[in-house]
C-alpha cells in the first residue's frame, strides 16, 4: 500500500491503491446539520483539500455509476445519504492568486473564476443547451458579480441543483493582511469589493440553484468583514462532533501503522505523539488529534529511507508557518508572542468571527494563532480557554522565532564553529559551562536595560532552548513532570543524534543582583529540589544522566552546581 504524501484526489488515491483513513462517516453528520451552508477551518495542510475532493466524488452526479468502485469498503458506501450523486458540483480555489497590488488580485480571481466556471461547462455540457456561447459570454464578462451570475442563470433553465465548494477562501486574505497593507484589504472585501459582489452573487444564487455550500480556509477572518453581503453561512470549525473530522487520532494512527506494514515504526511510536499530536478543536473533543502533513512526511521519510527522518517537517510547512514572522508587525502583537513563548500558553477567548479592524486586539491575534495551528485547547482556568503549543515540532518553531527576534533587535551575529563546539561539549562531554559562558557573553550582556527588567528564569529558558533546538543535538523539555516534582529543563537526547553520550536533569534559578546575599540559601533549596528529581523512579539508577543546578546573578554572571 502506497503513502498518500502530498496528494488531494480522491479517486486517484482510491483507485492506485493509497492509503486512505476513512473519513466517511462525516459526510452523514454534514447532511445532517439543519445548515446548508457551512465554513469549516483547520490549519495549514491538514487535510481539507482531499476532505472537498471526497465531497465531490460523492455528490457529483457525474460520478453515480462509478459510487461502488469510489467508496468501496468505505462506512458511506454501507450507509449512503438520501442526495448522494445529486448535484452538479462547482469548485473554486482561492489560492495562488496574484496579491502584489489590487488590479494584479481582481485580475487573477475573476481569472479563477472564469476558469472554474469553464470547467464547469465542460463537466456538464450535456445539460447545457449552447456551451459555446456560454463560455463567450462569460469571457466577456468583466465584472466579478455578473461572471458569477451569467453561469447562475444558465443552470435555472435545468432541473439540477448545485453544490458549491470553495477552498482556500482566506488564502489572498491572508497574504494581504501579512503585507501589513490595511486599505489594500479593505479595497477589496468590503462595500463595492469585488470579493464582497462574489459573495453577495452566491448568497442570491442560493435563491435558485446553488442548494448546498461547504467552504474551507484557515481562519474566519473576513466573516465581519463581508457582513450582510454574506451572512447564510454557519462556522462550525469548533463543532465538537467535527473535531477528529481532520487529522488523525491515535487509533488511527496504529492503524495506519498496521496497513503500511512497516512494523518498525511501532518502536518510533512516541516520536510521532511527541512531535506532531496535540490538536483540539473544541474544549470537549474526545480525542486530540496528528496533524496528518506532518505524519505521512515522517512516515514517507522513513519508509524511503528506513531511517528516522533528518528534517521532521518538510520545507513547504516551515515555508507556511514562516508567515508567523510577518504577522508581527506592531508592538503590541510582539509582546503577546513574547508572553506565550515564555509561559508556553496563554489565556484567552477563541474568537469565531474576525474583524480586520481588531486583528491586533489580544483575543483576535491569539485566536489566528489557534487557528493556524500555532496554539490549540490545553484546558480552561478562569472559565476561559487555556491555549498552548501542540507539540514538539510547534514549540521549536516559535523558539527559532524567538532565537531570530532576539538576533535581530540586537544585531546578534553568532560564531557558529564556536556555537556548535560548546553544545557539543554538552552533549558529548558533559561540560554545560562552555555553552553558558557563551550564552552570557554574546547574548545576555547585549540585552537593553527595557529587556533585563522581564529577565526572570522563564526567560533565561526560552533562551537557552532557543539556542539548544537549532543544534539538533537535544530535544529540551520544560517543567519535565516526575513523582517529585516537575523538572525546570531536561535536555533530552534527540533520536537522530545517537552519538550524544549525555541527557541532562537542570535545575535553574534566578536572582537579582541586590539578592546576591540570599545565593547560599537558593544553592541549597535548588540541590534538594534537584535530588528529588534524580531520586525519582523514573531516572533512579540511569546511567549518562548528568544532573546540575544553574543560578544565575543578573544578566551577566552565574554559578553552576553539578549533583553527583
């Protein structure tokens, strides 16, 4: 059986002999919603594309007498809906649209869309009377509304219904809005936009033919944006029944183990849950959830290589949440991202409706960070939702921000030999106080005084790990839960790097320098902290475990203490 890496088609999938985890069963609970018409988001290569690619081939009429061979096997092909194969199916897809000024953007969407709506034509000509001079006439057309209509008033004169898919619906939005280009945006989505005349187009066209529609994208950011022009649709992204409708659980990721029959992946079973789990989408969702890009690449990896990936996203996602960096264009949003890195989370309302106007308000940046896939559901406290990071692979993205946020407000230039010497020392050696003497001397001394003043242990870590995840050779790990207690940093040996000889049990402690007299005092509150931690079952007589409290005096001085 064959890894679906990287591909959208259905049928192509079904019928070369892909894997496929089947995702069925959700067709049935959509028909099933009162809404008929519905906007569902889910972070970058999650999945949506092959999901509106499997609604297609299902719903198609075009594709009635090809069902049983489709779906075999499938949960629907046992439980088939009552509008199966009913519907003439029209697609768009909003991506890869040309967002260098505005006349560049309305050029290439009513480019889209005349090409979709051609296709259109093609795919059901046998319904349509004179294909030929629908297709002039809506070349000729140079309005996006009226493009859009031409093709609505030509299905009226058959009796069919369509089904209108959208995907990628935010992607120009997104890029416009990560320019920092805030009348470039409001030009285009609201009053005489013509983003906004499309939409007002297939909120007439469901008046008469157009009879379901499912849209996806990222994020809701241009629903208050569009407001009256399209008000139908119901956002049932946190939709609890919908959260596992993405994305993999763990039993499927067991089962996709046992298909592929590649039973050497069991032993790596934990690094996929480390790396790449973590995702809910509703605070009550049974399971979380794999983001399922990032699986079928580590599994593709492996299976090509029959070894542990080097890279464990592929350049294309890193690509994606590179947007991150551009997202960042006040203050006020670089101290939110700040303040996440540093306590790993923060508190704070999903917001379900955007307005660009309050894109830097706390709640309505955080929640675009949700749902880029950057936080998801921890918990609640205070009655509001904990948001985090998901997983390893989400954690070392923002410290390799923070890592390049902080090189470039201090015009920090690392000597890399020198860099890669020191973390070697500490892995290979066991000597941690090379890689702290640099730390201190090329980035804690050059901090600004307004920096030094939030200088805690919180931000000392964020620091430190920054620096240890780009050498590859550990995997940190904060507040490391133990039976004593929870363990500051533990520098874990990362998979790929089996030459490591040491992981490391650390012990960090912060003092002003006016607290100077109380160092004798935290010395000895950190090493009884620190033997709880070494005492404890699980590294109790583990060998090539070096253990070490790390009291830091100000930004430029520290002690270390090692517990033998």
């Amino acid at each position: 059986m064959k890894i679906p890496y990287g591909i959208s088609d259905f049928k192509t999938l079904r019928e070369q002999g892909y894997l496929y985890v089947d995702k069925t069963k959700y067709i049935e609970v959509l028909e099933n919603y009162d809404s008929k018409y519905m906007l569902f988001m889910r972070p970058r290569r999650f999945g949506k594309s092959l999901f509106l690619s499997i609604l297609s081939y299902y719903y198609d009429v075009n594709y009635r007498d090809e069902f049983d061979d489709i779906f075999k096997d499938l949960y629907i092909s046992n439980n088939p809906t009552k509008l199966k194969n009913s519907y003439l199916m029209l697609e768009f897809n909003f991506s890869g649209l040309n967002t260098s000024d505005r006349g560049a953007l309305e050029d290439s969407f009513k480019a889209k869309l005349k090409e979709s709506i051609i296709r259109f034509l093609y795919k059901y000509q046998k319904y349509i009377s004179d294909i030929s001079k629908v297709e002039r006439e809506v070349q000729e057309k140079n309005d996006v509304g009226a493009i859009l209509s031409r093709l609505i008033t030509e299905i009226q004169k058959i009796d069919k219904k369509v089904y209108l898919i959208i995907d990628e619906y935010d992607h120009f939005a997104n890029d416009i809005i990560a320019m920092g280009d805030n009348d470039f945006y409001r030009e285009v989505v609201r009053a005489a936009g013509f983003v906004r005349d499309f939409y007002e187009t297939v909120k007439i066209g469901t008046e008469s033919v157009i009879d379901r529609i499912f849209i996806t994208g990222i994020s809701p950011i241009m629903l208050d944006d569009l407001t009256s022009g399209f008000n139908i649709a119901s956002n049932i992204t946190m939709d609890r029944n919908l959260n596992e409708m993405m994305g993999f659980t763990d039993g499927e990721i067991d089962e996709i183990i046992e298909r592929l029959e590649i039973k050497d992946l069991f032993k790596y079973r934990e690094e996929l849950r480390k790396n790449y789990n973590g995702y809910l989408f509703n605070k009550r969702g049974k399971n979380r959830i794999y983001n399922p890009d990032m699986v079928l690449y580590f599994i593709n990896q492996y299976k090509n290589f029959n070894e542990y990936p080097e890279n464990l996203i592929d350049d294309n996602v890193k690509t994606d949440y590179g947007r991150l960096n551009r997202l960042i264009s006040n203050r006020e949003n670089r101290r939110i991202l700040e303040e996440i890195i540093l306590n790993e989370g923060i508190i704070a309302d999903i917001v379900t409706r955007f307005s660009f106007d309050r894109m830097y308000d706390e709640d309505y940046f955080v929640s675009l960070l949700f749902y880029m896939g950057l936080l998801t559901i921890k918990g609640t406290k205070y009655g509001k939702p904990k948001l985090g990071m998901p997983n390893y692979v989400i954690k070392k993205i923002f410290w390799e921000y923070f890592e390049k946020s902080l090189k470039r407000a201090y015009d920090i230039r690392d000597k890399t030999e020198e860099l890669a010497k020191v973390i070697w020392k500490i892995g290979i050696d066991g000597e941690i106080k090379p890689f702290l003497d640099y730390i201190s001397k090329n980035v804690f001394k050059v901090l600004s005084n307004r920096d030094f003043m939030k200088f805690d242990e919180k931000y000392i870590k964020v620091v430190l790990f920054s620096y240890l995840t780009t050498s590859n050779l550990y995997r940190p790990i904060s507040e490391r839960e133990v039976e004593n207690g929870y363990i500051d940093i533990y520098l874990e040996k990362d998979i790929r790097m089996p030459e490591v000889n040491y992981e490391w049990i650390i012990e960090l402690k912060y003092l002003k320098k006016s607290e100077r007299n109380r160092l004798e005092e935290v010395k000895r509150e950190g090493l009884k902290e620190l033997k709880g931690y070494v005492d404890s079952r699980e590294f109790k007589d583990r060998e090539n475990i070096k253990h070490a409290l790390i009291v830091f005096i100000g930004k430029d001085e520290y002690e270390v203490v090692e517990y033998i």
